[in-house]
C-alpha cells in the first residue's frame, strides 16, 4: 500500500463519515481519515473494493470482511485500534475505526537510528501483550509489520489491521489475481508463504522479523523478487543480531534467532513465553528519556496520566442488576436466536444460547432432543461467530454422545468430530488437528461407511496444509501430489482446489 497524504474529498459515507485526507492506498482499498459528524470526532475508514477480486470471490470477501469485523470487535485490549462501525456502500466496504495520533513504527524506526535496544524490548512486550491477547480469541493477524504498528504519543503501541489480513485470504481461495500469498514476504513465516495452516506461531515469526529490523535496521531476508524472499526465509539461517550491534543483550539475540525458527515447534510456545523471556530485559522504572514517542515510557511510568497533569475520569453509569427468570421460556428463547441469526446477530444469538442451555438441561433433561438441538445449534453459531475455544467442547461432547449411540462411523458423530478438527486448527494447535484429520479421512474414503467425496478431498488439503505448518515439506508434497491428480482427475483440471493445490506445488517445487 502506498502512502502519503492527500487532501480534500468531502465525500461522506453512510451519510456520517466525512472522509478528509487519504493517508494511503493499495490494489484493493484506501485509508483515510474522516470526520463522524454524528460524534463530532477524528477517525479512520479504510475502504475496500471486492469488485477489484473476480467473480464469486467477491461475495466471499464480503461475507468474510463482515464476520472478521464482528470478531474484531469482540477483542478488547488497549494496544489494539478500536472498531466503531463497518457495512457496504455501494460497491465498497468499510471499516470504522479508531484515529491513533502517532507515527507508525517503521517512520519511528527511520527517525531512530540505530534503534535503542530498550526501545525494542518495550515495543515486542507491548506486542506481546496484544497478541496474547488477540490468540486468546483466537485471532492469527497474518500482516504484522511496522507498517501496522502505530507508536502514540504517550509511548503505547497500538495494532492496526486485526483481522484484514484474514478477510484477504481464505481456506479455498487465493484472493488475488496473482497467486501470490497474501501478506508482506519481508515478514511472512515459511508455513504461511508456502499456504499451509497458520496459527499464533506464525505472528510469533512476523514479531521476529519486526525485532530484528528494529534492532539491526533491516530485515532479516530482503530480495528483489518475492520468491527471492521466499527462499531465503526457508533455507538461509537470520545474521545474529550482535554480529551487527554488539551491544544487543545475549539472551534479546537468543531470543530474536527463537522467533525466526523454520520449524513453528521451535518458535516460543506463545505470546506470553516470549512476554516472560523479554521481561527481564524491560527498563527499570525511572523517567522517560524525553525523547518524543518513547515506547519504554508505558514501563518506566505505568498507568501515569499523559500529558503531566491529572485527568479525573467522568464517573459511569452502573448497569441495572438483569431480571432473574424463574423459570425461562425456552421456546420463546429459540424463536428469538432464529430472528437473530436471520438478521446476521450472531454474537447476541450465542449469548442467549449459552444462557438458554443450563435451564433446558434442567427441565427436559440432558440428553432430550430439545437440548441436543440447542446443543448443536449453540456450537454450530460458537463457530460462526469464530469462537473456537468455546465450540470445541461442546463439539466434543455431541460426538462422543453420538458415536455412543449410533457407532464410531455414523455420518453425524464424523462431523461433529471434523468440526472439531477445524476448531484445533484454528486454535493454532496444528499437529492435534493433524491427528484428527487423520483418524477421521478412512471414514470418509469408506463408501461402504461415510464415503463423502467432496469432504476427503478438503481432508486431504487440510493435512496437506497442516504438514507445511508443521514444516514436514517432502510429506506435504507427496500428499498435495496425490491430491491433484485425483481433483483433476473427478473434479477436472479447472476445479478451484485443483488451482489452489497446484500453486501449493509450484512455490513447493520452487524451493525445495
């Protein structure tokens, strides 16, 4: 995306937001900042054009743009930009969300050099913090660069772009007329370029590509070409930091050459290890160097109001104590989630899902079909809403339940357990979901059992994936291999998983 800034629209979307000036744009959308006359404040919209992507892709990135905005939302934590609003105006969607007044880290790098080392420290736990916090959901951000990183005038970081990254880029389909992965190569994982599955290791690799440009001043593998890129990040081992500023503390360049790991098993276990290995490096209190946008200033004097004088906070409104039903009217609880899952309001259709199954338990009875019904609905919608912690119990639960009742190889115990597997892959726990997908694809190439075609196909691309995430290329390669010649072979060679398979094994036959 380039950027710059540009005065002057006066356009105004959703007849609220005035856009003002473009701070930036790309192939597929814009960033500007806005006025809401509404609330009389400064924000930003990024605008995205899906009729940029071809066909039926277009509705998928408006479906998904939608759902990742929700989920976005959801997340609440102080280093991340707030969402305030996003739709669709005409042919555009867009996204409202909070104006950050700072410099984003890669000017706050360029006007720093070389970048104090404590600097570094004090920006990767911040970003630790986020995206503990972001993983949690679970969120993988996909594009975390510096580009992406704001430095505020108090010193605190803010994440930008939570969610866009993945809005771009889907299970099925390359979003782009290139092929190219999506994301920035400077800073993508090797399981991530190669499209195998990503988790919160692959952020963890963005962070040390961010840690060691912050600290050397360039990026660990640059190139004239993206496969360039590409190669070296798989095959060349990262120059040691120290090597380039020996001052660097030993264990913040152990910790740097962790993160940069090929194997995502090698990397740090998450975000809060990696908070743990740098907190003994943080300055310790004391005042800020005066320098402007001092990222060690949120440790040196945590919590202290900025600027220098005391903000006394307007006091809340406490919340009226809920109702207390007696005795809930469960039918009248699932017209309700119908209504709402019809008007796409599905974080409220949860909520009253999860409320709504403890007294149906209780008055029909654990294993009645009202509350196995409630039961599926609940972890279906858990799913849509993206909450995958919260699905897979009760996932679990309804296969173990089903496959007691009807056997291991009923269709509906099988699928259950699929969802499962989805739900493991989403959580980051790739060599789990491996297992499970595994266990489950005999099932599926059974056609005396639960043959189901198309589903041991996205079996086979889904542990096909999960090989690269787990860094296992020459088993990845075999299995995509035997994938496409059987896709091609039922679905012919124009099928989109045959595409999508086969761009796999191009950059896989690039680079082996």
């Amino acid at each position: 995306m380039t950027r710059g800034r540009t005065q002057g629209s006066g356009r105004l979307i959703t007849d609220r937001y005035e856009l003002s000036t473009l701070l930036g744009q790309g192939g597929m959308g814009q960033v500007w900042t806005a006025y809401d006359r509404r609330l009389d404040r400064r924000v930003a919209v990024k605008l995205l054009r899906p009729d940029k992507v071809a066909g039926q892709e277009a509705d998928e990135l408006r479906r998904r743009f939608m759902r990742e905005c929700r989920v976005t939302a959801q997340v609440d934590h102080p280093g991340l930009v707030t969402v305030h609003d996003a739709g669709s105006e005409g042919e555009e969607l867009f996204l409202v969300m909070q104006y950050v007044d700072g410099s984003d880290l890669a000017d706050h790098l360029a006007e720093h050099d070389p970048y104090p080392w404590q600097w570094t420290v004090a920006v990767a736990a911040q970003l630790c913090a986020v995206l503990s916090a972001v993983h949690a959901v679970p969120i993988v951000h996909r594009d975390l660069k510096p580009r992406n990183v704001m430095v505020k005038q108090d010193g605190t970081v803010t994440v930008l772009d939570l969610g866009v990254a993945s809005v771009m880029d889907t299970d099925t389909t390359r979003l782009t007329h290139t092929g190219s992965p999506i994301g920035s190569p400077a800073y993508m994982a090797p399981e991530q370029a190669m499209g195998g599955a990503v988790g919160p290791y692959t952020d963890l690799y963005a962070l040390g590509v961010l840690m060691h440009e912050l600290l050397s001043g360039n990026v660990p593998f640059a190139g004239s070409t993206a496969l360039g890129v590409l190669h070296r990040h798989l095959y060349e081992p990262p120059v040691p930091v120290r090597r380039l500023r020996p001052e660097v503390p030993e264990a913040l360049e152990a910790l740097v050459l962790r993160l940069l790991s090929k194997d995502p098993q090698h990397r740090p276990a998450s975000a809060q290890e990696t908070y743990e290995q740098l907190l003994p490096l943080l300055p310790a209190r004391g005042m800020p160097t005066g320098a402007p946008l001092d990222p060690t200033r949120p440790f040196l004097r945590p919590h202290a109001p900025w600027p220098d004088r005391a903000r006394i906070p307007a006091p809340q409104p406490q919340a009226a104590p809920a109702a207390v039903v007696d005795r809930p009217d469960v039918a009248g609880a699932v017209d309700e989630v119908k209504r709402l899952l019809g008007e796409g309001r599905i974080t409220q259709a949860v909520d009253i899902l999860g409320a709504i199954l403890p007294a149906a338990a209780a008055e029909h009875g654990e294993h009645s079909p009202v509350v196995r019904t409630l039961r599926k609905q609940y972890a279906a919608t858990l799913m849509d809403d993206g909450q995958y912690r919260r699905a897979l119990p009760e996932l679990r639960r309804l296969a173990d339940e089903r496959a007691t009742e009807a056997g291991q190889a009923d269709p509906q115990a099988l699928r259950f357990r699929f969802d499962a597997a989805q739900c493991l892959e989403q959580l980051g726990e790739p060599a789990a979901a491996l297992a499970e997908y595994r266990a489950l694809l005999p099932y599926y190439e059974n056609q005396y059992v639960a043959g189901d075609p198309e589903l041991s196909l996205d079996l086979r691309r889904r542990i096909g994936h999960l090989l690269l995430a787990l860094g296992d290329r020459p088993a990845a390669h075999d299995t995509l291999v035997r994938l496409l010649h059987d896709v091609e072979r039922l679905r012919g060679p124009g099928h989109p998983l045959a595409a999508d398979v086969r761009r796999t094994l191009q950059w896989l036959g690039q680079v082996r």
